[in-house]
C-alpha cells in the first residue's frame, strides 16, 4: 500500500490503518506527551486527543508534506491547546515575573556531585513533568524543540517578555529540579 492509499484508508476510517499509524508514531509522540504533561496519566490523555486531532485533519494532508513532519506539526500544536485549556494549571505561572538571581556558591567549599551522565531519560522527564506547565511548554518548545522566541511566543499567545521571563524561570526549575535527581531526591 503506498502513503497516498495508507492516508486515505485512515481517512476513511479503516480501523487497521488508523491503528497502525497510531503504533508507528507512538514511541516518538508519547515522548513527547510525557515531556509535557504532570504525569503519565496526563500524557495518555494528551496522545488520545491530539491523535482525534490528527484523524480530524487528515483530509487536509497535502502529499508533497512529509507525513511524518505533518502529523508532528498538528499533534504539537494539540498539545499546546491541551495544556492551556487546563487554565488553572497553565496561566498562574505565566504572569509572574522572574526573581533574582541568587548566586550561593561558597567558592572555598568543596562539593561533590553526581555526574549527569548517569541520570536516565526518565530522569530528566521526571524533572520536566515537576514544573508548572507553562514552564514545561516553554522549555520544551524553546530548548527541545527548537522553535525560535517568535514562533514559541506565537504558539503560547504571549508577548516577548512574558516568554523570556517564563524561559529563565523554567531553565531554573529544570536545573534544579534535576539537581535534587542527582542529589537522590
């Protein structure tokens, strides 16, 4: 069967071939969800709605795109919609303002710490799914899937400064989120 027929069969609802797209992008999309979402629970629900989305825009596929390409473009732009649907989780931390930096360090204490590389994937979903949403929605587009600051804003509805301020307080969280991963907690 080639892409063309596949696409149309998921059009018209042929349940082995929506399936078998399902299980195709899974592993990659899934990813995805989890680095978005509080928890995997929250994830799974992300993925069975943003692929509803997906099988709703597939009449608009145009052949010449890279399926994969498509189908990641409109189940990210699901995600967003999701996530700030979920209006008391995601705008509280979007309108606070960045505090001040405090830099701590004693320089003449020494400390010893966990080498990163040690930490496991899970680990660093586990630091991303511990921040307020927002934050794990501008790290993500911002750090992991390198959108500019432009399309990010874009994305998210939200002036420059806002995304600035909610980047350097989720580059924050994350760090110290996976500091407190490294330290055992």
């Amino acid at each position: 069967m080639s892409r063309n027929e596949f696409i149309q069969a998921c059009i018209k609802n042929d349940k082995t071939a929506r399936h078998q797209l399902i299980e195709q992008h899974y592993g990659c999309l899934m990813g995805m969800c989890r680095r978005y979402a509080k928890n995997n629970e929250q994830a799974e629900t992300f993925f069975n709605a943003a692929f509803i989305d997906i099988f709703k825009h597939l009449p608009e596929y145009n052949d010449t795109q890279d399926v994969n390409e498509w189908i990641k473009k409109i189940f990210l732009r699901s995600l967003i919609q999701q996530l700030k649907s979920i209006r008391t989780e995601y705008y509280i931390t979007t309108t606070t303002r960045v505090e001040e930096k405090k830099n701590n360090a004693d320089l003449f204490h020494e400390t010893e710490e966990q080498d990163p590389n040690n930490l496991l994937a899970e680990d660093y979903i586990r630091a991303l799914q511990k921040m307020p949403s927002s934050f794990r929605a501008m790290y993500n587009l911002h750090i992991i899937e390198n959108f500019n600051l432009k399309e990010t804003c874009e994305l998210l509805e939200i002036n420059e400064d806002s995304a600035k301020n909610t980047l350097e307080r989720a580059r924050n969280e994350f760090f110290k989120n996976v500091k407190l991963k490294m330290q055992g907690f």
